[in-house]
C-alpha cells in the first residue's frame, strides 16, 4: 500500500491519508475464512490534491507613470495567495516589456512600462499533478 494507507484485515477496509504521489499501483487484496477465499485486484494512483483560491492583490495594475517628459518606469510585484502545492505556473498573451512571470514562485515582477492607454488581461494558471486554478490579472499602461 501506499504509505499513509493501511488495509484493516478484519473488515477489508482500506483507510488512511497517503503520503506521497505515485502512479497507478495494482494490488492484490485476497478474502479468506475457513471455507475458502477469493482475490481482487485494485489499482491506486495518488495524485495532487489541485492548487485553490488562486489570487493576486492588486489583480489590476498600471505600468509606467506618465510624466510632462514623457513615461518613467515603475515596477510590478504582484505576488500570488493559494492554497495547496503549485509545482507549475504559466500565463496567457506576451506580458509589456520587463515584465516576467517566475515559473518557480508565480510572481509577476519588472519595471518599464506598458503601452499609453494599453489594458490587457493575462490569465494566470497554477497546477500540480492534480489539476491546476487560475486567474486573471490586469495591466493597463499609463
């Protein structure tokens, strides 16, 4: 079994929390009393529980700052909140330039600008083996 999980070999019950991810596993669990027995083979595959409540504050931001002399840079780091194991992270669309989204962390960060006027949605996506969650994060320009 799995670890975490244990067979009760009074009742045949099979219960537990399992402790590590693993492919599908089939095992042979075997029935017996004193007049005989019979087998059934079982597979159990452990997988992520999928990443929850993905969010980020502020989910809309400006970037760049217009001036008289024209458009200074300003700096994003928007840092996400979730729930659960993320052990991926991907965007949508092509993200102003300096803008960057860490594959390891989920964090939005850079500095520059985006174009005058610009508002662009980018979906944010957090997964695992398990599934994954998004989001939508907005950058208007200034």
């Amino acid at each position: 079994m799995p670890k975490g999980l244990i067979l009760n070999t009074s009742t045949g019950i099979i219960s537990g929390t399992p402790e590590v991810l693993q492919n599908a596993i089939s095992y042979t669990i075997t029935a017996s009393n004193s007049g005989g027995s019979t087998t059934t083979v079982i597979s159990i595959k452990v997988v992520d529980v999928p990443p929850t409540l993905l969010t980020y504050v502020p989910s809309t931001v400006t970037y760049g700052k217009r001036m008289w002399f024209g458009i200074l840079p300003t700096s994003i780091n928007l840092v996400p909140s979730f729930t659960g194991t993320v052990t991926s992270w991907s965007h949508t669309g092509t993200f102003p330039a300096g803008v960057t989204l860490n594959p390891t962390t989920g964090v939005v960060s850079g500095t520059g600008w985006a174009a005058p006027g610009s508002t662009t949605s980018y979906t944010i996506t957090a997964g695992n083996s398990g599934g994954s969650v998004s989001t939508v994060i907005v950058i208007n320009g200034p």
